[in-house]
C-alpha cells in the first residue's frame, strides 16, 4: 500500500513537472523512465525509507514474484554482480536504466542493506555516474536512454565508466588498461575460487580469503598494468567489495561469513540468486562492514597511488586513505563531482545539490563528517 502511494505521489509530482503529453498511469516502472528520459527534467523523490520492522527480516528472495531471466539483448548489465543479479530477478528494472531511489529500494529488498549503506553506495555512484536531469543512471555502459546530457565534462557514463567508481584491482575483471573492465572476467573469477580453496574455512570465500585476494589483486595491478590508480574514492569500493559477498551474498539462514565456491559463482557468473536463496536476517549496515574492511586493511596495509609505467607505484599519502571515510566523502563532494560539473547552473545545479544532500544524509547517521557545500548552502 505505501509502495503504491509513493507511486501515486511520484506520478503527480511528475505530471505537475512536466508538460502532461500522454497519462503516466498505468505505465510499467521502465516506461515512466523512458518517458523521463525523453522529456527532460524529472522530479527527484527522497531516498527510500528504511524497511519497517516486521518486514526487515529474513526472507525468501528468489521468490515466485522475482524470477531469474537471463539479461536480453536490449538490456544492459555492468561491473556489479549483486546490481546485475538483481536486475535479472526484476528487484531492478530489467533494463538496467534505474532512478536511485529504485536501487536503493531493490538493495535493501533483494540483500537486505542497511537503509544508510545503501543511500551511500547509490548517491556516490549516481553523482558520478548518473544523470542528475532525468534522475537515470545505466547499471553498465553508457547509454542514450538515460536522456540527453547535461554539458561537458559530465560523462553520464553509467557503473561501467572507468575512473570513477568502477577502477582498478577487481576481483571479477580486468583492470581498463588490459580490456573491458566490466565484463565478468573467468580467470579472474578462478583466482578468487583458488583464494577460497587456499584461504578460507572448508574452501569458502570467508573474510580470510578476502583479505588475502585484495592484497594480491593490488600487488599483481602494480607490477603489470602501467596505468594502474588507486587512490580515493576507489580504495574505498574496493575494500568494501571484497567482504561484500561474505555477507550479502551468503544465505542468510546460514549467515556464518562463508560464501561457498557454489554461491559465489551463481552470482557472480551467472548473475543468479542460487535456488532458495534467502537474503540477510537483519538489515547490513556501516557497523557490520567498516570492522571487516579494516580488518583487510590491518592485515595488507598500503598507501594510496598511482603507477608511473609498471611496477613504479607512487605512493599519495597525502590523498585520503582507505580508514579516512569522512575524507574520502569530502573528497567524492569537492573534487571527484565538481570536476564533472565545474560550474553547474538552474535546474541541474538544483539536481546536483539534492543529491549531494542525500550522500550527506547517508554519512551523517553513523559517522560524524561535517557536511559540504561544492556549491553553495
Ligand atoms: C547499492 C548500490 C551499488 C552500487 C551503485 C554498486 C556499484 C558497483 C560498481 C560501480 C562496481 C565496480 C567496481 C569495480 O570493481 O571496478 C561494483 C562492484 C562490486 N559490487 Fe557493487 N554496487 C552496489 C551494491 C552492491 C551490493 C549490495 C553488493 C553486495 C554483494 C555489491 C557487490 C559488489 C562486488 C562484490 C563488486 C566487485 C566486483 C569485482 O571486483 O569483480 N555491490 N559495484
């Protein structure tokens, strides 16, 4: 009932908005996003509340309401395993074009994050990635049905644009110097079975393994791939993303940390929930996954940079390191966005600084960073 009110809500904030050319009503979630994108400016809605309590626990998520089709030709998938799993479920549009509101809406449904984690994730990548005009972001490659963008040197590039949150050191694909480095990548993925066989409790992908592989996938970066940079924001994705599948990806009947080679291969090979896949019991927030990044950290310490032609990486440490989360925030809103858009104005400079409130929403609860204004208060 509320989903259907907020709908309600949303279809006449948009109809007030904009020229009323067609009725929305009735339009499947795709179709009001392809009107957006053909139109021009769209309203931007809040960010999702947390689930209720009584519907924030566990549960059957590959459900008969969610079935897994595989991606068709017109759709697009990306670098993230859990956001192309849970467009292939219908958790996401299965177009792969989604407003943030609908991934944050489909990561706490589908994996059960926390509301705050999943507003960090989404609003960080959607300044980077998405379009603040049409409220649209691509989950993978760059694409016209986001809408017409805003001016150079904004990219709109989706998930799959290199340098921004997608980056080096994956742990599924390439870095950008050697290919695509969002198409899922099977010697890479082996490497990541190899380190669950070697590393890990009974050869599952446990925090062990995790910790092992991101040192290794740093160290093989640096002595082969000449371009390699990492430095904020992506340190913090890639630590994050490391103990990602050790918790949302593991069942959460289970909920023991440890992610079999099984599990981990029908998510991230075959963009699948396994059979009877329930997701975590409680919602996964900061507080679960800031202990098991620094965990990472503590065992493999470095220092942010960049290589200079291969095996000569010079160390940043005057950017923000990966425990400097406030940092790296601060970093995202007055360097990284700004760069993209050096001098916004009207309803775009309005687009930008909405979204900018809601990151800032999302770092406020649990940590204490003091807030930015890029452009102004
Ligand atoms: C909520 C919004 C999310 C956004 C916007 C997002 C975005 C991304 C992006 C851009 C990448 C590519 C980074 C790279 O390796 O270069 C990525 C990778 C990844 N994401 Fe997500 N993600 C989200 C949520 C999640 C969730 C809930 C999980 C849970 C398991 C997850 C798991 C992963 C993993 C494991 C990778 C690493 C793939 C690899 O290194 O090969 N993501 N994500």
């Amino acid at each position: 009932m509320k989903f259907f009110t907020l709908i309600m809500v949303a279809l006449v904030r948009l109809a007030v908005a904009m020229p009323a050319y067609e009725s929305l009503i009735g339009l499947s979630e795709r179709e009001i996003n392809e009107f957006v994108a053909r139109n021009g400016i769209a309203p931007i809605p809040n960010p999702p509340e947390p689930l209720r309590a009584g519907q924030n626990g566990l549960k059957l998520v590959n459900d008969a309401a969610h079935p897994f089709k595989t991606q068709g030709t017109d759709e697009i998938r990306g670098p993230c395993p859990a956001l192309n799993t849970l467009a292939n479920h219908g958790y996401l549009p299965r177009s792969g074009v989604a407003r943030p509101d609908q991934i944050v809406t489909a990561v706490m449904e589908g994996l059960n994050l926390g509301n705050d984690f999943a507003k960090f994730l989404t609003y960080q990548a959607f300044l980077m990635n998405g379009n603040p005009l049409t409220n649209l972001m691509s989950i993978g490659m760059k694409t016209p049905l986001t809408g017409q963008d805003p001016p150079k040197p904004a990219q709109v590039g989706g998930l799959s644009q290199h340098g921004t949150f997608e980056g080096d050191t994956s742990m599924s694909r390439v870095d950008a110097f050697f290919g695509d480095p969002a198409a899922f990548n099977q010697t890479r993925f082996n490497d990541l079975l190899a380190y669950a066989t070697k590393y890990g409790v009974n050869g599952t992908y446990d925090v062990t393994a995790a910790s092992e592989l991101r040192y290794e996938r740093l160290q093989d970066s640096i002595a082969t791939n000449p371009q390699l940079v990492f430095t904020s924001p992506r340190i913090l994705s890639a630590y994050s993303e490391a103990v990602f599948p050790t918790v949302y990806f593991v069942d959460g009947r289970l909920n023991n940390r440890q992610l079999t080679q099984q599990a981990a291969t029908s998510f991230f090979a075959m963009q699948r929930m396994p059979q009877d896949f329930h997701r975590q019991p409680a919602p996964v927030s900061f507080e679960v996954i800031e202990p098991l990044t620094g965990k990472l950290f503590k065992d493999h310490p470095f220092v942010p940079g960049v290589n200079h032609g291969k095996n000569n990486y010079i160390e940043m440490p005057q950017t923000p390191a990966v425990s400097d989360f406030c940092g790296i925030y601060r970093d995202i809103a007055l360097r990284v966005i700004p760069e993209q858009y050096p001098r916004p104005t009207g309803p775009l400079k309005d687009a930008i600084k909405k979204n900018l409130v809601f990151l800032y929403g999302a770092v406020s609860f649990q940590h204490n960073c003091t807030q930015v204004f890029p452009y102004g208060k």
